[in-house]
C-alpha cells in the first residue's frame, strides 16, 4: 500500500462522516452549525498530527492502546484500546442508520416501514440498518476483504462528488449571498432537546451550541484509521505523515465547505429535519441538476457510509487482536476461526453490541456514546505523546510533529498541548451534558476494567505493568537511496558515501552505461569490469553497516538516471560530483536531477 493507498484508508472512514454528522450538529448548533465544526476540527488536526508521529515510529497495527501503553502504563493503554473497541462499535452503529437512511431517499417505502412487537415498535429505518450490519458480519465471518482498489476507487468517486456538491453550492450562494448570512443569523437551536442534560444559569442557546460542537466530533470518526493499517503500508516512516496530512486537510476543506454551503442553500432547519440524508437533500436544493444530483450523492452516500460501517467491524477486530498479542486482554476473544481464518468471536461479540446501540434509533443519541469513548482515547493519545518524547529520547522519528518550546526549562510540543487542553475540554462539557452517553461509557468502562483486573491477575501480571509496552519497540528503519555512479568512479568514494549519509539507508549503486559507438563485445567487457567495481564497493559498504547492492543499466546517462530518480521506489537520489575534468558533466546531471525532483536529490562531493 502506497500513498493514495494510506490516504484512502484515512479518508474512507473520515471522509464518510460529514454524510452523518452535518445533520446532527445542524439539529443543535443551527446557524453555529460551521462553527461547532471549525472548535471540533482543533481536537482532530492535533489529534491526527500525533497519530502520524506515533504511528510513523511505531507501526504497529492497534492505534491508540499501543502508544498509551508505552506512554503510560498497560493500565491506561488497555483503557485507550477498550474504549476505542466502543468508538468502533458506535461506528457500525451510526453509519449502518446513516446508510440506511441515504437508501431511504432513493426508496421512500424504507421509512413508512414499521414493526411491532407488543410494546416495542421499531422504525424501517432500524431495520434497514440491522439487516445492513448482519450482511457486513456474514461477509467478515467468511472472511470476503474488502479490497484496497475497491476503497480506493470507492474515496476517488467520493472526492469528485463532494467537489461537485461543494463547487454547485458555492456559486448558489455567490448569486445569492444573503441567504448564507440569514442561515447562520441564529445562533443555536432555541428548542430544548430530548437526552441533553442543561445546565442552570446558561443561555439554551449557547448551551446548544456547546452540545453541537461535542457531536460535531462524529464527523471525525476513524482518526486513527491510517495507524490501524500502519503495518500494511509500504515505508511508513514515508507515507503514513504524508497520508495524514492530505487526510486532514481533505475532509477540513469538505466537513467546513459543506457545513457553510449548507446552511446557505437549504438552512438548518431542513438538515436537521432530514439529518439521516442531509447531504442528498442539499443536493435536491441545486438548480436546474438537483433531481439527478440528489440520486447521485444519495446513491454515494449509501455506498461510503456502508463502508465506513465496515472499518468499524474491521478495526474493532484489529484492536482486540492487538490487545490479546500485546497481554492487555484475553486471547480467547481475538482467537481465529480455523475454517475461515477470522476472528468469529470478535465480530459476533462487536456486531450484537452494533444492534443492540441501532435501537437507540437517533443519529445523535448514537453518536452521543462515540464522543464519550473517542474523546477519552485521544485525550490519552496525545499526552502520551509527550510522555514517549521523554522516555524514549533515542527512538528514530521519520517525523516530528511541529511546534517543540521550552517553558521553565522543560521541552513541551504546543500541538500535543493543545490536543490535550482542546479534547478534555469537550470531554468534560460531555460528561456533563450526554446523559445515554456518560452512562453507555462509563458502564462499558467499568466493564471493561473488571475483565482486564481478572485476566492479569489471572495471568501473574500487575495491573499497572508495563509489559506490552516493553514489546513495542520502533523498527530499524532503512530508507531506500538511489546512488549513481558514473564508470569511471574509483572504488574509494565508499569513504565519501559513509561519510555523507551516516547509516540507516540502503544503498542501490547504479551505474548507467552509453552504449553509443561501442561494440557488443566492448560492452560486455565494460559491463563486466563495472559489475566487479560496484560488487567490492557494495560489500565494503555492508561492511560499514549500510544495506547494499547495484546493477548496470545501458543508455543514455541522464535519461536513465531521470526515469530511475522519478521512480516511487527511492526516498533520495544521490549524486557524486567530483573534481577535474568531469565535474562539469557531472554537476549537469546533478542540476538536471535537482531541477526535476526539487527535495529529492543530494549531490554528494569527493
């Protein structure tokens, strides 16, 4: 997996949030509805940018439990895991309705559907919804993956559909700019909601608002998706800081652009009334296209949050497995079919709780418990960011995040800092205002706790060890550099190569031969005597610690060394310049290089 790859991962999950939570946080924050999603966005750029340090240096497939542990302690990292095995159930949840309800669009009859059984009457929504979540379960039982082209080509439809949502929108409201400003004239829904625990003294307003910033979290689902499949990506001290990046930037442009074009062209009371497929109705409001549009979107709405669904059932399992290999949990859970080669027990296990959370029929009483399990688990992510920075001083990072200070002699990263402050306080306003989520969170805490107290204690393992966090360890990183070489170069600019580079890279010497004016004999024997040359200076390099081997290549010099440094295959492309009568020839392949691949070359002097 490359880097459209680790970037479809990341987007496939939070790229599919905006399909449910614009509706929920329009029911709530009204007019503010853009900025609940700007205050949350805070929590999720600091948030990201952590994972994509941590992840980029320890990737290893479990996320958020796998650097409390080594943060903290195994206490806190079993915690982070068990309360992100909860964000994942809400997951399949949440967009298993959010799906059903963008099929309720395109077939009506779904919502006129209703089952009842005695006192229990369940809406055709739900059942759409639980039909959907026995469907992913019967394909994750037999063990059918969802493959990386699918999701690739799944998060490419959905970029261009958004786009063409977010462009039509935007030059609805350039020709009718009052109306964006009229829509977000009131600040907060005026009515008290169901489920919100308010607080005395504060304006009602206000205080939705403050509920509809915490909700506005749902539209951030799956940060941690990139660190799930950290071990599936090809270099991730390359691709998973730059996947993260494009993810965060992406869905900010999407969740914000959207939140404003919708409020301007079709207001929030209209996204709230129809939140299971507020995206499709802002689709219907477009001009002239809105009819077609709206199938459009709503068909992809159906298809993207379906598969958002499916990471849940995914990483749930993912974790619980990476909670059993790391003795945080019982491996009797994560243990694998051997007829299908799957968890079977994890999925029943994450699948019934999805139901059972389904009956809570609102988008917004679903997400009400994610917020709770989420918010906690990020809190803990990013202290131990901080934390790991102390202990593990010596540790290889690819990449750091930003924004290191010293404040009274002590090294602090402002990023982490604020990722802590930002996600405990929304984590207090909710435990202070979700009544089901607090108590869902908090019963399944304690739960959790008590089968995490019997394991170790059953096993001879302290409680507040740090045995997994012994066990993870970051790899020995070797990045991939390209080393031409011209024919004639001697065997003693290995000396040179060791002191420009210093380790932790393997090598491929390449040297590229014209063939033009010579015999093939000639060739064969040039060929020859340049293999043994780059053979000794291959194994004289091992010998000083570098992975290395080198081929031959025939053509013209600087257009085999172009088409070779553009190649995907290498981090650096390097260069020796010389002294004497070559420098000039090989200072014109130095600059050709640098002009063509700006970052990517290192000309290295004799």
């Amino acid at each position: 997996m490359r880097l459209f790859g680790a970037f479809s991962m990341g987007y496939a999950d939070v790229g599919a949030d905006v399909y449910a939570a614009l509706g929920i946080v329009a029911l709530f924050s009204a007019g503010a509805t853009p900025l609940s999603f700007l205050i949350a966005s805070i929590v999720y750029v600091t948030t990201g940018l952590v994972y994509a340090e941590l992840s980029s240096t320890y990737p290893v497939a479990g996320g958020a439990h796998v650097f409390a542990a080594k943060g903290l302690n195994d206490l806190f990292g079993f915690i982070a895991g068990w309360l992100l095995i909860l964000s994942y159930i809400v997951d399949i949840s949440l967009f298993a309705v959010a799906s059903a309800g963008y099929l309720s669009f395109l077939i009506p009859g779904i919502r006129e559907l209703r089952l009842s059984a005695g006192p229990l009457e369940v809406p055709g929504i739900t059942l759409v919804a639980i039909a959907l979540i026995c469907l992913l379960l019967l394909i994750n039982l037999i063990g059918i993956r969802e493959s990386a082209l699918f999701t690739e080509v799944l998060v490419a439809v959905d970029l261009i559909v958004e786009t063409l949502l977010l462009s039509l929108g935007i030059l609805n409201i350039i020709r009718n700019p009052s109306s964006l400003l009229e829509g977000m004239r009131e600040f907060g829904s005026p009515e008290a909601m169901g489920g919100v625990v308010y607080l005395p003294g504060l304006d009602l307003r206000l205080q939705n608002v403050l509920y509809g910033t915490t909700i506005a979290m749902s539209s951030f689902i799956g940060i941690e998706s990139i660190a799930q499949a950290s071990e599936e990506i090809k270099r991730p001290y390359r691709w998973i800081p730059l996947a993260t990046k494009m993810s965060i930037i992406s869905v900010l442009i999407y969740v914000l652009g959207l939140s404003f074009v919708s409020i301007g062209n079709v207001g929030w009371r209209t996204l709230a009334e129809n939140r299971e497929m507020s995206l499709a109705v802002l689709a219907l409001s477009l001009p002239l296209i809105g009819r077609y549009a709206s199938i459009i979107v709503a068909f992809t709405g159906f298809l993207v949050t379906l598969a958002s669904s499916n990471t849940g059932v995914v990483g749930a399992s993912r974790v619980l497995y990476s909670m059993g290999k790391f003795k945080l949990m019982p491996s009797y859970l994560s243990s694998v079919s051997r007829r299908f080669r799957t968890p079977i027990r994890t999925i029943l296990l994450v699948g019934i709780i999805s139901m059972i959370l389904s009956f809570l029929r609102e988008l917004e009483r679903i997400a009400d418990v994610y917020t709770v399990a989420a918010l906690i688990s990020y809190l803990l992510v990013n202290y131990s960011l901080m934390r790991i920075r102390k202990l593990e001083t010596r540790a290889f990072r690819p990449w750091r995040v930003p924004g290191d200070v010293r404040i009274l002699g002590r090294e602090l990263n402002l990023v982490a800092l604020i990722g802590v402050s930002s996600t405990a306080s929304l984590l207090a306003l909710v435990l202070l205002m979700h009544e089901v989520g607090r108590v869902v969170g908090l019963v399944w805490l304690a739960a959790g706790l008590i089968i995490y107290a019997a394991y170790r204690r059953a096993a001879g393992m302290g409680l507040l060890g740090r045995i997994s966090a012994e066990a993870i360890k970051p790899p020995e990183y070797r990045r991939e550099a390209l080393v031409l070489l011209r024919p004639y170069e001697s065997e003693d600019v290995v000396e040179d190569i060791k002191r420009g580079l210093k380790g932790r890279y393997r090598l491929h010497l390449v040297t590229v031969l014209d063939p033009s004016g010579l015999r093939a004999d000639e060739l064969i024997e040039m060929k020859e005597a340049v293999g043994r040359s780059l053979r000794a200076m291959a194994r004289e390099l091992e010998e000083g610690g570098f992975d290395a081997d080198y081929r031959v290549d025939f053509g013209d010099p600087a257009e085999v060394a172009l088409s070779l440094a553009s190649s995907d295959l290498f981090d650096f492309v390097i260069v020796i310049v010389g002294k004497g009568s070559r420098k000039l020839e090989e200072a014109g392949v130095a600059r050709l290089l640098m002009s063509r691949l700006p970052g990517k070359v290192m000309a290295l002097r004799r």
